[in-house]
C-alpha cells in the first residue's frame, strides 16, 4: 500500500506542469521524475470573454469615497485577503454592496465564465453554490482591473487556508471588459491513495505607474486529510522508481504563466502567456500556503520571499518561452541578463537567519555577495530551461533558502517583470 502511495505521488506532481498549462502541452523536464508531455497534441487557446465597458469617470484619488458616477470604494485595502493573497492584499479596493450590484450586472458573461473555467474536482460544490461574489478593484497609472471572487457563504472566513472560492481578473478596455485569467483557491485533486490541495495566486507585476504583465501562479500540495505535507523523492531502482521521503515541513510545487500587458488586447480572440516558470519544493505556510511560492521572487516586493524546501537546501527554476506561434514552450534562448535580490530581504535580521543564494549556474557558473540586500546582476546561459542555484550562504537560525526578487532580461522585451536601474 505505502509503495503504490509513493508512486501515485510522483504521477500527481508531474501532472501539475500539465495544469498550469491550459493552452498547450509542453515538454517540460522535472529533475528527478519527470515524464516528456506530448507536445504533438495542441489545444484550444482560451478564448476572451467580453463585456461591454461601463461608462465610468475615476478619480486617481482611493481616499475619496463617492469618487466615480457609478462605482463607489467602501474601503482602501483589503485586509481580509492578507492570508490568500499575501502579494496583492494592499492593492485592492473593496467595491461597495451598490456598486458590486452594478459591476456584476454588467458583466454576467464574464462572471459565468469564472464558474466554466474552473477545473478541480472540489470546485463542483463552489460551482452549485457560489451565490456570494465580491468585487474588488486595483488600479495601476490609468489602468483599472476588478477581482471578482465567488464563494458559497457571505462571510467567507478568509484567515483559514482551508476555505475555498473562485476568483477571475476582469481588465478594462476602453470600449469592453475582458477576462483575462481565473484561478480557485484550496481546489483538490485526489485518487483512493492520495489528495493534492491547489492554490492559485494572481497578480499584477507593475513597473512605475504601469503595468508590466500578469503573473497566474498554480501551486500543488500534497493533503493527507488534517494537514498539509511535503515529501523529496530518491530513486529506488535503475528502472525509474522512486521512494518519497517525507519533510519536517509542508512542500508544494509551484509553476507560474505570465501574460505580457502588451499581447492583451481588445481586438483579440485569444490570449496567451508568453512565459511559463516552474519550480519543485517551495516552502508551503500552512496558515498562508501562498506566501512563500514563486510568485513572491518576481512581484517587484523586496518585502516578500520565495523560500525553498528542499532536503539540501538546493533548487532550481525552470524558465521557457513560447515559440511557434503560441504552440508550444521552449527554453529561453534570448537571455540578456538576470537581476537577483538575494534572501529574505526584508530586513538585515531576516536575511541572515536564512540560507542565501551563494553560486548560480547555466552553462556558467557565478557567485553573488553576501549581505547585499539591493539587486545583483550577472549574465549566465541557459543549457537547458533551469537556472540552478547550486550554493548557499548558510542562515543562522534556519536551512531553508530564500530569494527576494529575480528578473530577467530578453531581447526586444528589456527586463520582464518590471524595469530596474541598472
């Protein structure tokens, strides 16, 4: 019994790349148990939902209560959301009840498809009885974007990582709304051996007063009924089987599309993200499971963390590009530059209380400075689609490594999420 666990395990965590790609099969390589995806089999792009824009005058100031002729602002900020998204909690303006009631009624074309692209077994119930929904707006320059999210009881406990809702990002275009992207929060997947707990974060990576891109990031933890878990695999025969060791700490594996400002348009039938991240064994926070994924190296906050956990405190990213007109992921090959701000970089405590990066490698390898908490640029290849991090600088309270901010620059495009002084 415990032998076909391990192995149903192994399946689920590479069935998550397949996941976090609803637009094409790719052929990612995880480094241990990876199986090829069949790159021949192309599907659908999503299609855009469109609403008719609603006419409203705004004013840049979110301190101004009755501030537009039909939305109004209850709140600046949403402290509810601290827990379920630790990256974009302070940018959100609650709508008031009257104007939730006016932006839904709007958008009922949009709002139905939040409930169609749901995809998780545990998102049925939510789907039956998700008659509560919640607008919340983010505002960056002169772009607006609403937050809708939908859940079955009109108190959602919030501050509870096992509450599940719905949630899609509406932009607003000068003539039509359109949904971008959705996610669920505290989805599952699961078999008679085995129950994986999914967390989707969506944020918006900014750069000054604009808006760089989308980032939709998917992160998948193994369940075992009360708790959330985390396991590293070791080979166990020379015919690819492999034995799961359990850690001290839950784990999860996390992939990321982004979607660039510039590909989403009004006059499109279609979107696509034009990258797509992966990484295997972040640190999971049970009473915030997003907090610590991979999202938090590349929202522009220096304040938050990607944090590893692993069994030596090693990992690796994967970075691919779409290539072929949309149809399927490669590795990058136009790489210019990468910007790291090493640790947890919130203050100079909690940087040294955790391990941080000490060599990075692709095809070459460099080593970065301790006790710099700013950016740290190098330029290294890619040999395949991983940016190994292959040395640390150990923490003095805690083994678990930390990386604050990373950035990458590409031809035509300059840094990807958001510019930095170089």
């Amino acid at each position: 019994m415990r032998n076909k666990i391990h192995k149903v395990l192994i399946i689920i965590f590479t069935l998550l790349l397949l996941s976090c790609n609803k637009t094409s099969n790719n052929d990612k390589l995880q480094e241990t148990n990876a199986a090829a995806a069949n790159d021949q089999n192309i599907s659908k792009p999503q299609e855009i939902v469109i609403a008719p824009r609603i006419n409203v005058d705004r004013s840049n100031n979110l301190e101004i209560i009755n501030r537009t002729k039909s939305f109004e602002i209850a709140y600046v900020e949403a402290p509810e959301l601290k827990n379920v998204m630790p990256n974009s909690w302070q940018r959100l303006s609650r709508l008031t009840e009257e104007s939730e009631k006016i932006f839904l009624n709007e958008n009922i074309a949009l709002i139905d498809n939040i409930i169609k692209e749901s995809r998780f077994i545990g998102d049925s119930q939510v789907k039956n009885n998700a008659h509560h929904k919640r607008v919340y707006e983010e505002r960056v320059g002169s772009e607006v974007f609403y937050r809708v999210i939908m859940t079955e009881t009109s108190n959602p406990p919030f501050d509870e990582w096992g509450h599940h809702f719905l949630q899609g990002l509406i932009y607003e275009g000068n003539t039509r709304n359109l949904l971008i992207t959705t996610g669920d929060y505290n989805g599952y997947s699961g078999g008679q051996f085995y129950v994986t707990r999914t967390f989707v974060s969506i944020d918006i990576i900014r750069f000054g007063n604009n808006v760089k891109g989308i980032l939709e990031t998917r992160l998948e933890a193994p369940f075992d009924g009360n708790a959330l878990e985390g396991y590293y695999f070791v080979p166990v025969s020379e015919l690819g089987t492999y034995d799961s060791v359990p850690l001290e700490e839950p784990a999860g594996t996390t992939c990321a599309r982004y979607y660039l400002m510039n590909d989403i348009s009004e006059e499109a039938s279609s979107i696509n993200p034009q990258f797509l991240l992966y990484m295997q064994d972040c640190f999971v926070d049970s009473s915030s499971p997003l907090r610590y994924a991979l999202q938090s190296a590349f929202d522009g906050n220096p304040d938050t963390c990607l944090i590893a956990n692993t069994k030596n405190a090693l990992f690796s990213i994967s970075l691919e590009k779409y290539y072929d007109n949309y149809r399927r992921y490669r590795p990058m090959i136009d790489i210019k530059g990468f910007a790291v701000i090493n640790g947890y970089a919130q203050n100079r405590e909690l940087y040294f209380n955790y391990n941080r990066v000490k060599k990075i490698k692709g095809t070459s390898e460099t080593e970065l400075t301790d006790g710099i908490l700013g950016f740290q640029l190098f330029n290294i290849q890619l040999d395949n689609s991983y940016i190994n991090f292959t040395d640390i600088y150990r923490g003095e309270k805690y083994n678990f490594t930390c990386i604050a901010e990373l950035n990458i620059k590409i031809d035509q495009i300059g840094w990807l999420f958001g510019d930095i002084d170089e």
